[in-house]
C-alpha cells in the first residue's frame, strides 16, 4: 500500500539483507571491496533505472521473485547477540 510509508522501508531493509546474503555467496564476504560485484550491479540493476521492482531485483540477484525477510531476520539476531555480548562485557 502506498500510504504505509514504514511498510515501504521495512521491504527496503529486507531486500538489502537479502541482496547482501546474495552478494556474499557469490562474489564473497568482501563484495562490495570486488569489482565484479560493482560491474554487475552497473549492468543487471543500475542500467534499469526505475523500471524495476524489488521483486525484480531480488530475481536478478538470484533469490527467486520474492522478497525473504529471513536474511534481514538473520541479520538483526546477529546484532542483537552482538549487543548484548557488549553489555554483558560492560556490567562486569
């Protein structure tokens, strides 16, 4: 629904976990250092303009035409486990 502008920025946080989780399986965890994977973001997303989805994009990425929110899921356990551990670290 185009009204539900926080609906739109919790898609757009789960397509860029899963873009992220596509990107480290291929072009590994220092992608965004690999200049395959800014190549191919030139050609298969940045060449479309805004003629795109992010259904689209999530396909181009090879994650299928859904959008999963089990990697962005994934991601915010991490980083919960990781706050915590720092806490935990500073009560002692």
């Amino acid at each position: 629904d185009p009204f539900f502008l926080s609906a739109d920025y919790v898609r757009g946080f789960g397509l860029a976990a899963l873009l992220e989780e596509q990107f480290q399986q291929r072009f590994g965890d220092t992608w965004f250092r690999n200049p395959e994977a800014g190549a191919w973001l030139k050609s298969e997303i940045f060449a479309q303009g805004n003629r795109l989805s992010a259904e689209d994009v999530a396909a181009l990425s090879g994650a299928g035409n859904t959008i999963s929110f089990e990697p962005l899921k994934t991601r915010l356990m991490k980083r919960f486990a990781e706050t915590e551990a720092v806490i935990e670290k500073a009560r002692r």
